[in-house]
C-alpha cells in the first residue's frame, strides 16, 4: 500500500519579493525589479525608470493579472495614480508615461503677497522687465502671468483697479452693503505700518497684520469670478462675503470667533503654513472650517455629507461649505509641512503668556488611542478602559491647573511615561521659561532616578507612590479642612518625610485615609504646601482624565482622521515576545513549586515520630509528594536555563518578515491641535459666562452647545457683520446669552479675512400670558380702550 504523499503547501514569499496577489509578484534585486506572473519573469527594468514601472502597473491592469488596488498596495501607490498613468497610456503610449519637466501645469510660480506687489507695481506703470528685475525671476514668467490670456488680462486690470481705489478712494456709497465685496477690495488698502512703508510694497506684504482678500464677486450666492480666479492661480483664499438672512441654521456658532481669533490659530498657521497653494479654500478658510466643525460637533470630514453645504457656507461667508475630498486635500496639503509639532509649541507659549497665573500646576497623562483597523502596526499599549494590551499609539497631553490642554504631543512607539517624561519636561521648560513648575503625573512616571533629575533641573513633582508601603495606623490621621478653589474638601491626612535612592534623594509623603480603610500615598518634593493642599492637587488629577472622556465623546477623539501608514524604524528595540511568554511560565512554575513545597512542609510538621521517627521514612510515605516537588524544582531550573539564553530585548524587524509600519501622525496631530483650540474656546466662554449663570459649573457647557446650534438673523453693513439670535430654551439662559453677547462685543473682534466687525445680540423672547388669547398687559390696554357702555 503506497504511503500518502505530502501536500505541497505554498512557500512564504522571501524578504525581498512583495506579493501582488495569488498570481503574480515583485521580485526586488539590487537596483533591478522584476514582474514574475505565474512563475515566469515577464518584465523587468531598473529602480529609477520611472517610465518603466508606470507601465509595469498598466501593463499589469491591462493584461488582467491583478486589480488596480492590489497594484498600488504593491508599488506604493494610490489608486487614482494607477488610473491616471492607464489614461496616459491610453492617450500617447508609453511616451506620455514619462512626467514632465519644468515647472507643474497650473502652479504659479509667484507667492501671493508678492502677487498683489506686482498688480500695484504694474498698475503703476513698471515694465516687465522691470518687475522681473525686482523680484528676481525671470521676465517670462511675468509675461506670462499678466500678458497671453485675455482672461488672465481682464482679471489682472479688474485686480489692478481695485487695488488702486482700495489705496485711494473709499468705496462708492451706492454699492450694497450685503455685497461686502468693497470691503473685501478695501484689504488691499494698507495699514498703518503698510503705509509707513509705502515705498517697498514687496517687503510691505510681509507683514503680519490679517491679509484681507480681494473679491471679484457681487453676489454672495455666486463667487463664480473668484472660483474663475483661483482656477487661473491668482487667488489663495475665497473673501468672506456675507449676505442677509432670517433664521440662519447654526449662526450662533459665530459666538466663539472672538476667543478663536484670540487664541492665535489664524495668525500662526499663517506664518507656519503661509499659503496651501492657488485656491478657492485656502488656509484660513480650511482652518475655520475644522474650528466650526468642531464645535458644531461636525466629529468627522465624512459627516459633511449630511450638512446643507450651502447653509453651511453661510457661516463662512462662502457660497458653499468645502466638500469631504477638498477638505482631505487640505489637510494632505497642510500635513505635507510636517509644521503640527511647532503649530502647537507656539499656541502653547501664547497659552503661558494669556493664561500664566495658572501653570502652577501641569497635568501630565498619556491618552491612548486603540487601533481596530487590517493593517499590522508594530506599537501596542494597554487599553485601561478595556483592560487588556491591544495595538494601540498614545498621545501625551499636557493640561493646567484648571484641567484646560496646553499641548499634545505624540509619543514615540511603545514608550511609556517614565521614558516620555524628559521629552515633556524639556518642551514644558521651552514654554514657561525658569519658573518653577510642578508637574503632576499618576504612577506610570514612577521612577526616583526620574524624580532626581527633576528636582535637579527645576522642578517639582506630584504624584502617586507606586509598590509597597507600610501601613500607617489610623490613630496617626488627622482631619483637614479647607476651602480651595472655591470649594470645601475634607480628609483625613498624615504627613512624613521619606527618601528613596539610598537616602539621598528626601521627598514627602501625604497619605490619606478614605472611609473603607485604604490607604492612599502621594509623594511630592514641595514642602511648602500645607498637607490639605497636596492632597487636593494630587487627586485633581482627574480632571485631566474627565477632559479626556469629554473629548472622546464630544469631539472623536479616538478616531483616526486617515488609515496612511508610515515606515517604521526596523531597528528599533522591543521587549523580546519569547522571553516574556517564558517569563509567564517561569510565573506559573515557581507558583506551581511554591504550592508543593507548602504541602510538603505541611506534613513534615505533622508527621507522627513514633510511626515514623527517620526522615527515610517520611520520604518513603510521602514518595508520590516528593516525585511531584523533585519535577517541579526540575522545571524551574530548566526554564532559568532556557531564558538565560533569550536576549530581553530585540529588533522589531526580527519579529517579521514584511515591511515594518506604524499609522501617520502628522493629520492627526493637526487635527487634535484644532480640537484643543476648539475646547479652549469653549473654556473661555464658560469663563465669561461664569458671572451671569448660577449653574455653569454643571451647565454651561450645555448651554455652549445649545449657543452654537441656536438659529439667527444676519445683518450686514459697510463696517459691521451683526448677529442676532433666537431665545434660547428659557429666560434665564436667555439672559444669560444676553450678557455673555455684551461681553463679546466689548472684543471688537474682526471676521476672519474681512474688515467686518461682529456684533452679537440675542433677540427678546415673546411676552405670554397667563391666559389665551393675548398677555394681561395686552388685555389691559385693549381694556382701557374700549369705549364706555
């Protein structure tokens, strides 16, 4: 009888082979590449033909042998880019696979300031050669900038005229004012400092002042000249232009402006960013769209679909809202600056700078942010809301005494907080200059070695005690009380001096009894704060976690802005997989030991010496016990054995063979600075709001969202863009919207991209009666009007 022969499995594609599907493959040699499909080599060129490989993809689609989405993932490329090379091919062959040289089709080669200074030079009469000289390009690209196209031509003099009456002239008076297009015209107009550098126009558009852009468009509901302008890359963003209207859906939105324009976004990214490009939604209109989503609760680019884009346009001053892929492409733009990092270290340092009285107290915690998607990224982390390990990527946020963020940064891969902690510290030093600092923090940043260098370079520390800690009896607490920040708290308190790093580094340490018996440790280095107040700093730490769980919730967090991934470091080290399994086995082994020792033990003392008096004997009488002791002792001794020859730590790259990633940061980055400046926003609101509503500590961020969803009436003027809004759900929130509107319009604060300045006012609520129909007051009056009988 003949034996079953094996079955041939498939052999796991080699390290230097990418798999395109079942049927066909990538083999990567040197500098060469070839295409295998079934087995057979059916095409091959050199790495840096891009030409070539360009028709490898198409070729590869064409022929049938993979799709278009298995030939990106293999070559690195989107989908749109394979479709867009089988077009070409398709048009010219292989010649049109080759990209073109020079500079790309519809890029202008002139920045936008310097775009403006070449309207008002050439309105001036300068020649080209002249304005070419003057900002040092060649005198083609001028002539091609304001000469060939009779379009371009038209545009260039309706630009030119509007710069020269927006530097002379006032606007014509007859010219409505629900147009606004002349005060979008007006800011070319310079400033004061414009003015006192009238004579270089070119280092005059450098200043740091709002850029007031200029409009072509009359009609609010029509920006089709500006669209028009963009197109031909002479507009960088779309003027706001405002029209009226009557119950406008979400205008109450417009109540945040003041602290976002405050809060420095526009400015900064301006002059991080400077501009994304010829565009219809360019920077500030992209920035203010991602701010008014956020506090609109807009939590994805996606939900945009189920938004009225023209009403939502409205609060921009737009025709229309930006659509999902404009906005992704924005923010692909932005991203491609790699500027999130510096974007959010600058809004920090205004924070200190508007807000100093409170960085006291720095909360340091790591939000870890869990990962359900296909792909397999290297970095894992513990969930603690779902208590177990899962590939996962933390984010460490930086909070102030109030429990407001100050700054996010993202974490290195699986780094935890004791390793995190000196990079914080160094940028937290960058923000607050020498002031002394106390930073609090839970006891994943336990480490003395840690605390030591702290202290050593200036700052203070508080937090939990991490391990174990003798037991202090109860007759040693005594109760505190205080007022502090507002509020009574009570404990019972000990307070002792402790040391840690054999003596030489001295901390204190503040336990606090809670009601069932625990025993809570604080350890901190600040011996000037009474007991209370330690006690009180250290367990307001949860505001930092409620802050979390608010963002989770209320802004989507959690969620990923896009699924790009990133080359991870292949030789970055990790904790060793097979040492730790044997380290659990080492674990269950010596618990195992520890359990027959204990029986074994047991029955020596209570062994009988007159049955039997010899050790001899009790080993016999006990034989099966001593087998089962003797095996386990062998076990653990084999294990110690094994794991001395597994190294702690390896290379990621040594766990697998395919191509080591993590998920891009950068979008995310962004998009959760804007999300913080969204929720300073609403803190700043809460705080106004504080005098005029009792309950703001527990309502007023319901009362916010209430705000920015409420309805309102749009008036615009030459000078004013006012803000009407519907009562609210009652009076005493009414008046409320009321005071806080007052409040902001004490600001003076100027719409984005406009000369316009914002007005609030909230609309009186209806007068009821007790009675239908009409009011007591109106039947009085109708009443003393009658006639007599």
């Amino acid at each position: 009888m003949s034996t079953q022969q094996a079955l041939a499995l498939l052999l796991p594609a080699a390290s230097n082979t990418v798999v395109i599907n079942a049927r066909c493959s990538l083999r990567i040699e040197a500098d060469r590449r070839v295409i295998v499909v079934g087995g057979l080599p059916v095409h091959h060129y050199r790495a840096e033909d891009a030409v070539a490989e360009a028709y490898a993809m198409v070729f590869l689609v064409e022929a049938g042998f993979a799709q278009q989405m298995e030939v990106a993932r293999a070559f690195a490329r989107s989908v749109r880019t394979v479709r867009r090379q089988q077009a070409r091919y398709a048009q010219g062959g292989m010649a049109a696979l080759g990209r073109e040289e020079g500079w790309r089709r519809g890029r202008r080669r002139i920045s936008g300031p310097r775009l403006r200074s070449v309207e008002l030079l050439k309105s001036q009469g300068m020649s080209n050669r002249a304005l070419a000289h003057r900002l040092g390009v060649n005198e083609k690209a001028i002539r091609k900038l304001v000469g060939p196209s009779k379009l371009a031509e038209s545009a260039q003099l309706a630009f030119a005229g509007m710069t020269t009456a927006a530097t002379g002239a006032p606007p014509a008076a007859g010219v409505s004012s629900a147009n606004s297009s002349d005060d979008a015209a007006d800011g070319a107009a310079p400033s004061a400092k414009d003015r006192a550098g009238d004579d270089d126009p070119i280092g005059a558009a450098a200043d740091d002042a709002e850029p007031v852009p200029m409009s072509l468009d009359r009609d609010a509901r029509d920006r089709s000249f500006d669209r028009q302008l963009a197109h031909l890359g002479l507009l960088d963003d779309a003027a706001p232009l405002f029209r009226e209207g009557t119950s406008v859906p979400g205008v109450g939105v417009l109540l945040a402006l003041p602290c976002l324009v405050e809060s420095g976004l526009f400015r900064i990214g301006r002059k991080l960013y400077g501009e994304v490009g010829p565009a219809f939604y360019g920077l500030r209109t992209t920035l203010l769209t991602l701010l008014l989503m956020a506090l609109l609760r807009i939590k994805r680019p996606e939900h945009l679909k189920e938004r009225d884009p023209a009403a939502f346009g409205r609060l921009l001053g737009l025709d229309r809202a930006p659509e999902v892929k404009t906005l992704r492409r924005r923010l692909s733009r932005l991203a491609a600056h790699h500027c999130a990092e510096q974007l959010g270290a600058e809004l920090a340092r205004l924070r200190v700078d508007q807000r100093g009285h409170l960085m006291g107290f720095l909360y340091v915690d790591g939000h870890v942010r869990a990962y359900h998607g296909q792909r397999a990224i290297s970095s894992n982390a513990y969930v603690a809301r779902r208590h177990l390990a899962m590939p996962a990527s933390t984010d460490y946020w930086i909070n102030d005494r109030s429990g407001d963020p100050l700054l996010v940064m993202t974490g290195e891969v699986d780094a935890a907080l004791t390793k995190a902690l000196p990079r914080l510290l160094r940028e937290v030093r960058d923000l607050v200059g020498e002031r002394r600092v106390t930073v609090v923090f839970d006891r994943g940043g336990w480490s003395p070695k840690l605390f030591d260098a702290m202290i050593k370079g200036g700052f203070d520390l508080l937090t939990y005690r991490k391990g174990r800690c003798r037991h202090i009896h109860e007759r040693r607490f005594i109760r505190r009380r205080a007022e502090l920040d507002g509020c009574w708290v009570d404990y019972l308190l000990h307070d002792q001096p402790v040391r840690f790093l054999k003596g030489k580094l001295r901390l204190r340490q503040v336990t606090r009894l809670c009601d069932n018996g625990h025993q809570t440790h604080v350890i901190t280095s600040r011996c000037d704060l009474r007991d209370i107040e330690v006690a009180y700093r250290m367990f307001e730490r949860w505001r930092q976690e409620n802050f979390f769980k608010y963002m989770r919730e209320e802004f989507l967090l959690d969620a990923l802005v896009d699924y790009r991934i990133e080359p991870e470091d292949p030789t970055r080290t990790i904790p060793n997989p097979e040492r730790r399994a044997l380290d659990k086995e080492i674990r269950t082994a010596r618990t195992d030991l520890a359990k027959l020792e204990r029986e074994y033990g047991a029955a020596a003392a209570d062994n009988t010496e007159h049955h039997r008096p010899t050790m001899r004997g009790f080993k016999i009488a006990h034989g099966r016990l001593g087998k089962q002791l003797r095996t386990a002792r062998a076990r653990v001794a084999r294990l110690f054995d094994k794991r001395r020859d597994v190294a702690k730590r390896i290379e990621v790259r040594d766990l697998s063979e395919r191509a080591v990633v993590k998920l891009a940061t950068e979008r995310k980055h962004l998009t959760d600075i804007i999300k913080m400046v969204a929720y300073q926003a609403e803190s700043d609101l809460v705080a106004l709001l504080r005098p005029h509503y009792a309950r703001v500590d527990q309502e007023g961020r319901t009362l916010l969202h209430e705000l920015f969803a409420a309805t309102g009436d749009i008036r615009v003027s030459d000078k004013e863009l006012n803000i009407t809004l519907a009562p609210l759900s009652s009076p005493h929130r009414t008046l409320a919207a009321q005071a806080l509107c007052e409040t902001l319009d004490q600001t003076a604060t100027i719409f984005p991209g406009s000369r316009l300045r914002i007005r609030f006012s909230v609309r009186p609520p209806p007068r009821i009666g007790l009675a239908f129909p009409g009011s007591p007051v109106e039947r009085n009056t109708a009443t003393a009007g009658a006639p007599a009988p």
